[in-house]
C-alpha cells in the first residue's frame, strides 16, 4: 500500500526532462540489498505496515482499492514515455 501511495505522489511532481541516467526496473529493483533485516529502513517499513494495519483489516482493504482505483485512473491520463525521478541516483520510466 505504501508503494501505491509513492507512486501517487511521484507522479504529482511536474513531467519534465532530466538528465539523471534511466534505471531499468530490474536494475532498480537489484538496488534494494537487505544487509540486515532489521537495517533501519527495514525496521521503518514494517513499523510504518504495522501502524497502518492497526485500522483493521476491513478499512485497510478498503484503502489498498481506493489507492489502486486512482492509480489504474491516473496511470490511463500518463503518457506512456513519463519518467519519474526518483532520486538524484536515477529515474525510472512509468511501466
């Protein structure tokens, strides 16, 4: 859900062209080493599921379809060429 919820918010940042280099999806997805599962980022992500689930799991589900619904309705108004800067590491073409 949190995945969904970033992607909404990347594309609320403007088109524009960047020279940052474009990371394929495998090559960005290769990006995320675990060293340790309970590295901070880790821990930080499944406390931040554990809050969210902490609504129950009817109110969640809810939530997961509302996001989804908007990102099928948004991605459909994309351009199929949008680039989405991630960081200053690189971008990563909407799929």
């Amino acid at each position: 859900m949190q995945a969904l919820a970033y992607v909404h918010r990347l594309l609320d940042t403007p088109d524009e062209t960047s020279d940052a280099p474009i990371v394929g999806l495998g090559e960005y997805l290769s990006s995320f080493k675990m060293e340790a599962f309970d590295a901070d980022i880790h821990r930080f992500i499944r406390n931040r599921a554990e809050d969210s689930a902490t609504h129950g799991s009817e109110p969640t589900t809810v939530r997961f379809h509302e996001l989804l619904a908007g990102l099928r309705d948004r991605l459909g108004t994309e351009s199929p060429g949008r680039i989405l800067e991630r960081s200053a590491e690189g971008v990563f073409p909407v799929l």
